[in-house]
C-alpha cells in the first residue's frame, strides 16, 4: 500500500460556486494528511475553473489536480467518474473524500465501483489509526441506534463521503498558494450519456436548510400540518428556516428536503429550535452541531433535554407564540410609545 500517498478531497462546484462541504472536508483532510505526514490535495474539475484554485489553496490545500474541459460544464455521471477515476489511478492517493450532496453520492460510488475499492457513506467522524494508516470511518448505524467505524483493510485509495455541516469550516489562509498539477484527459462526448437540457433553481428555503443560522424544527409533538404554522412564525420573525423531524416529514406535514437528520440533511446553525422532538439518535446526529440547541417539549425526561443548551417544559402552543412575541418586540427596530431609539426593544437582545 506504500505506492498510495496524500489525501485527496473533490472539490464540488457548480457554475463555479464551491459547495461550502468541500472547505468543510479540506480542513478535516488537513488533520489527516498531518497525522499521516503527506500532502493534502484538491481534485477540481469543470470547464473555465481555474480562478477556483487560489480559493482551494486558501482553505488548506498543498496542491490541487485541475480537470478542465468543456464536457465536464454540467455534472454528469460518466463524463465526471472517467476524469476523476483517471486522476486516481494516475496520482494515487491514500484517501479520497467528497461531500455526502446528491452529486457526491451519485459520483462517489461510481468511482469506487470503478477503482474497485470500499467506500463508507454519510460519516460522521474521521480519524487515522496510528499503527496501520487505517481510515477511521465513523457513521451511524442500525437506525442511528450505533455508531459504527469502519475500515478498508485491502484496497485504496479509501473513500467517504461526508455529510455537509459535520466538520467545522477551516480558517482561510489568505495568501497561501501550493502546486497547481494539470490533469490531461481526453473525453468523447458520447460517452456522457446524458445532456442537459435546462438548470431549474429551486427557490424555497429548505434549498438553503444546511446553511440557516436559525433553525426552527417540529417533530412529532407538533401534532398536525396546521400547527407548524406556529412555528413558522417564529421563524419569519427571527429570519429562521423551518424544518422537521424525521416522523413530522413521514406524517406528511412538510415536504422531506425539509428533514433533519440521518436520513435528512445535516446543520450546524448558530441556534437550533426543537419543538415537539423527543431526542431520538436519528435526529441528534444532524443537528447537534448547533451552537445553541432550544428544546421544547411537555415531556420533562425528552432525551433531547439531555443536549439542548436550554429547556423549556411546556405546551410549545403556550411557549412558542409566548417566544414569538417577545423576539418580535425586541427586534422590532421601530421604537414604541417612551422609548427611545436603541432602548430594550429596538433591536438588541
């Protein structure tokens, strides 16, 4: 296995805006390729992406494997697996992680079909083995109901996908540069497969539901489709996303891009509301990250209790619209009868 070396992360881009997974997955690489003593490399491709290089350089990277052509403008499965399968076998690295997006997965195993090696989706945790170079790849399990770690003993590189907001985002290095390596690859256009017809941007928020600061979620404890509209007030006026548990999407009361979770999304917002959510594993390991966690549920033994920075026992069609009504009258920046601007209420909290 010494042939293969370095850690490699696919940089993820679409009409030349990285996907933040990719800067997320650069700084954990950088720990790894650090205890490993090699390099740590991005692996880019696209058509007219070369100005990205300096960002990938700026977020840690020692070296980045650049693929341009014009085949490779929009994603598509075999053009993409081709170009980044050639790279591997070419440059042989140690490690190959890439983001757990709908593009991720769909690449992601088929490159490792290809390089006929294992691949561990949706890790959580990610660590060397000291005594054999071994990956540590840590998701859940059996429902999220264990943690499982897994090894790729006999073949490489060693691949994972890693879901969006598990990692912390790394500090930028401005300034830093490393090598730039040029990836000659010859493409047929027919064997792409597929063309694409038209881009359809998706507008509603939950498009943008790994990337919201605030977040308020409902679980089961909501009770109906109808009530979340209490809670979509509150996150109007604290300019939040709504979101929902696992069992809240299955009851059908919002759609499943709205789920967070093991089998939703991923988020790492600045505050996190759980209302109605009992705390079941499923739903801790995509929400957990946050830095402050809001829990409110009529139940005082919730396991959710167990993690959120603050509780609150009650009937959430009590406490929220009670909540709702005290952020709007401290955010409201207009000043109320005697007061004065920048008095409690204008603004600050």
């Amino acid at each position: 296995m010494s042939k293969f070396q370095g850690v490699w992360v696919f940089i993820e881009q679409l009409a030349g805006e990285v996907a933040p997974v990719s800067w997320e997955l650069l700084g954990a690489g950088r720990t790894l390729a650090d205890n490993l003593e090699g390099e740590l490399a991005g692996v880019l491709l696209g058509h007219e992406v070369k100005h990205l290089v300096s960002e990938v350089w700026a977020y840690g990277a020692d070296k980045v494997y650049l693929i341009e052509d014009p085949v490779l403008q929009f994603y598509r499965t075999a053009p993409y697996a081709r170009a980044l399968v050639q790279a591997v076998k070419e440059y042989q690295p140690e490690i190959l992680l890439l983001g757990a997006t709908s593009l991720g997965r769909d690449l992601s195993g088929a490159v490792a079909t290809a390089l006929g090696t294992g691949l561990t989706a949706d890790c959580t945790g990610l660590a060397i083995q000291p005594e054999t170079r071994f990956l540590e790849q840590t998701r859940p399990a059996f429902g999220g109901n264990v943690m499982a770690t897994i090894l790729c003993r006999r073949h490489r590189p060693q691949m994972a996908t890693v879901r969006p907001r598990v990692m912390p985002m790394p500090s930028r290095r401005e300034g830093h540069r490393g090598e730039l390596v040029r990836v000659d690859v010859t493409f047929d256009a027919d064997e792409a497969l597929a063309e694409v017809i038209e881009i359809i941007t998706e507008k509603n928020k939950a498009v943008y539901l790994d990337r919201a600061e605030i977040i308020v979620a409902g679980g089961r404890g909501v009770g109906s489709k109808e009530n979340f509209a209490i809670l979509e007030e509150l996150a109007d006026v604290l300019g939040g996303t709504l979101a929902a548990s696992r069992a809240a999407v299955e009851a059908g009361w919002l759609p499943p891009e709205y789920q967070v979770g093991q089998t939703g999304i991923t988020v790492r917002p600045k505050i996190y509301f759980a209302i109605g959510i009992s705390g079941a594993i499923q739903h801790l390991v995509g929400m957990q990250g946050a830095d402050v966690i809001v829990a409110v549920n009529n139940d005082p033994e919730a396991p959710i209790f167990k993690i959120a920075t603050y509780g609150i026992v009650g009937d959430f069609r009590e406490v929220v619209p009670a909540l709702t009504a005290e952020f709007r009258r401290r955010l409201d920046p207009a000043p109320g009868p005697g007061r004065a601007p920048g008095a409690e209420g204008s603004g600050s909290y």
